[in-house]
C-alpha cells in the first residue's frame, strides 16, 4: 500500500517538473524575442517632419529707400534788356510760367518817340533819294547829247551811293530802336516757376540788372539721404528709381551724379545728388521716394530658417537622395528681410531644410512633400 503511493507521488513530481521547464522555457524564448524587437526598434530611428526649399540662382539687388526732395537743377534769374520805368508784374511768386509768357511791362513810351524819329529819318533819305534818282535819269539823257560833262555825271552818281548808304544807316537805326521797343516786354525765356521777384512796379530797370529768379522743371535734381553707415558704397553712377509721394505717381529713372562728403551733423546721413529729366508735373519742392541699387549680381538666397548657429560654425542641412541630411558649413552675404545669401556651403539644386533645421543634426533621417 505504501508502495503504491510513492510511485503515484513520483510520477505526479515528474509531470509537474515537465510543465514547469516547459513553461521556462518559453519565457525564455518569448523573452529572447521580445529582446530582439527591442533591440530593431531602437535600431530604426523615426524621420523627422521638416519643410524644405530648393535653391535655385537669381539675381541679387542690393537696395537702400530714401526719402528726399525735388531742387531745380538750374535757378536762372531774368533781367531786362532794356531800360525803362517797370508799369506792371504779370507773374506772382510761386507761380509757374511758360516759355515765351509775359512777366512784366517797362514803359516804352520813351522807344515810341525814337521809333518815330528814326522812321522819319529813313522817310527823309528816301525822299533825296527819290530826288537824286530823278537828277541823275534826267543827267544822264543830256550827257548823251552832250549837254553836261561826264564829271557832273559821276557826281550824281556818287552822291546817289552816299545817299544809298545813309538810308542803310537809317533803316538799321529803325530796326535797333524797334527791336529794344519789343524788350520794354520781359518775356519768360524759358518754362519754369517763379522763386523770387527782385523788383516792384515803380522800380527803374536796367539793362543786366534781374527782375525775377526762377527755377526750371525740365531737368530736377533730387537731393537722397543714407545713413552714414553705408557711405562706403556709395558713389557716382549708382542707378536711383524715383516716385512721388503720392498715388499713381509716375516712376523716373536716373542715376547718382555726385555725392556730398559731408555728414549731417543732425542726422549723421551723406547727401546724395540725382540729375533726372522731369517726367512731367514734377516740381521743385516736393517729396520723393527714391531706391538707390548699389549692388547687382547672382547668387543663391534662402530662408532665414534654414541657417542654424552651432558653436563655432554657421551650417545649413541638405537633404541626401537616401532621405538623410548632410551638414554643410555655410558662409552669408546679403541679408533681405526674411532671406539670406549664401556665398559658399550649397550649391544650385540643392534641397536645404528650413522649417526644423534648428533640430537636426548631421545624418539625421527627414520626410517631407514632394512639391517643391
């Protein structure tokens, strides 16, 4: 009887031992697994989301806005030719005026008289004349009969050159008394705007002495103020835009012909000068918007975004055909609002990161749209 039972308890030891090393075992291989996936999962790194940009050349305008004013290029000042008691101003200060428009009136009564007695004087040589012409027909029939000599001939004839002379004489009087009657009306000799009046009616005028100084509209020169700091770069020949300060203002175009080395003392800016032809309704005293380009090449810009500070080093990261990312070294140049030039680390083609650069690091994994 007692033998019965320990085999019974033997054999119930052996079974369960069985189940138990079975059950050990896998775990063991469940836990081997489970290592395994542990292990491939930490292999595979995700890819990190970014946004990307294709570099392409273009062409870089290094530019500087300004706002300045409109001068006229010439301030010519009119001056009567003639003298004479000014009886009226036709023009006002300010006012603009056109070529051949009347700006004032001298009194020219004293030119009437002179035009009077210089036209007599050429009626009275015409009238000898009239009379030499008559003697000398009349001189001539008889010294064919022999009648008078040949010298009394030649007389007349002489004295009719004289009197040919003098009439010549008399008639260019005539034409100079004329002529200064005309100036005794200062006309504008030119299209512009008047600045200043000189005189007052009443005034006596002489020749040379100026009424008016006036300023012209057909060719401007605008005077543009930059900061001291670019003062460097400035010089003569740089191409300016120019628009008035107003909607739907014309555009000019002209360029730098001379730039004021002096630095404001207010302001601390450099003055610089552009001559350009008026494109119409423009006028001394105004207000204009200028964009001065001082520099123009190719070259590759990109977003802010995509250039990252390390320790060191300025980089940017290019995407690999493999979906990694190389770090390149990069240098800059031109900085434009949201854009910068690189000068050197990237080449036309390359697809750099921008949006999440600042997280990566070099070889790192990325996907992104396809639609650059």
């Amino acid at each position: 009887m007692k033998s019965s039972n320990i085999n019974t308890t033997a054999h119930t030891f052996r079974t369960v031992s069985t189940a138990v090393i079975s059950s050990i075992f896998a775990l063991s291989i469940l836990a081997g697994c489970g290592e395994e996936e542990e292990e491939t999962v930490t292999k595979e790194k995700p890819s990190v989301l970014v946004n990307v940009q294709k570099v392409s050349a273009e062409t870089i305008r290094i530019m500087e806005n300004s706002i300045g004013r409109i001068e006229s290029l010439a301030t010519p000042k009119i001056a009567a030719e003639v003298s004479g008691r000014i009886i009226s101003i036709d023009v006002a200060v300010g006012q603009s005026f056109t070529k051949g428009q009347l700006l004032a009136t001298l009194d020219d009564t004293d030119y009437q008289n002179r035009l009077r007695a210089a036209s007599a004087d050429v009626n009275r040589v015409k009238a000898m004349l009239k009379n030499q012409d008559v003697q000398l027909k009349r001189y001539d029939n008889l010294q064919q009969k022999d009648f008078v000599s040949k010298t009394k001939l030649d007389s007349l004839t002489s004295q009719r050159e004289v009197l040919n002379q003098q009439l010549d004489a008399a008639r260019a009087q005539e034409d100079i008394i004329r002529h200064n009657l005309n100036k005794t009306k200062v006309y504008a000799p030119l299209a512009g705007q008047l600045q200043k009046r000189l005189v007052s009616v009443g005034d006596y005028a002489k020749p040379g002495k100026p009424l008016f100084q006036a300023s012209t509209h057909d060719r401007l020169q605008v005077i543009l103020p930059f900061p001291e700091v670019i003062s460097n770069q400035l010089r003569p020949g740089l191409s300016v835009t120019l628009k008035l300060n107003i909607e739907d203002s014309v555009t000019a175009s002209g360029t730098v012909t001379e730039i004021r080395p002096d630095i404001g003392s207010r302001n601390l800016s450099s003055d610089v000068i552009v001559e350009v032809e008026n494109p119409g309704g423009w006028k001394p005293g105004a207000s204009v918007d200028g964009t001065l380009t001082i520099d123009e090449h190719s070259g590759l810009m990109v977003s802010d975004l995509a250039i990252v500070q390390r320790p060191g080093r300025t980089v940017a990261y290019i995407v690999q055909p493999d979906g990694t990312v190389k770090e390149s070294i990069i240098e800059t140049g031109y900085w434009e609002k949201s854009r910068i030039e690189v000068t050197s680390g990237i080449n036309d083609g390359d697809i750099v990161v921008t949006d999440g650069a600042y997280f990566l690091s070099d070889g790192a994994k990325v996907r992104y749209e396809e639609s650059l």
